[in-house]
C-alpha cells in the first residue's frame, strides 16, 4: 500500500469501520477467488465497471452493493457485508 494511500485511509477513518474502498474490495475480491483467476477476473472486471458508474453518477442495476460517499473525501465507500453479498451472487 502506497503512504498517500494509507495516509487517506487513516484520514478518512476506515480502520476500524465496516466500510471498504474500491482497492480494499479488489483485494477482498482477489482474496476470496484466488483459486479460480479466470471467475476472479470477471468478478473483479464486473465490480470495476459497477464502481466505474457510481463515480461517474450513473445508475446502476447492482442494488446489492451499499455505498455511500465520504463527506470530506467524496470517495464511493462500500459496506463489507453487501460486497460479501455481491460476490456470493456473482459466484453462484
């Protein structure tokens, strides 16, 4: 992890909380399919193009993922369980 990275981790106040940024998501995605890179690689290519819109302001046919924006940083943060909700849909 780069230290603007961290630092903005630590600024935002992540460590301890439920909510994860898009890299800690592609993490916990690659973590959680490394045994099969080809799923892992559409998983994470499907939550790239669904993080791509919420950025952007478009809607997105993901209900399942819950975020919300960083009132100070403006970044799109995603609550832990609806990712793990997300991927179990996406695997099965």
């Amino acid at each position: 992890m780069g230290i603007r990275l961290a630092m903005k981790k630590e600024l935002m106040g992540l460590d301890n909380s439920d909510m994860l940024t898009a890299d800690d998501v592609r993490k916990h995605l690659a973590q959680q399919v490394q045994e099969d890179t080809e799923r892992g690689f559409s998983v994470i290519s499907k939550f790239n193009d669904t993080h791509s819109q919420l950025v952007s302001g478009l809607k997105t046919k993901q209900s399942e993922l819950v975020f919300e924006r960083h009132r100070l940083f403006n970044e799109v943060l995603y609550n832990r369980q609806s990712v793990d909700a997300w991927l179990n849909n996406q695997i099965n």
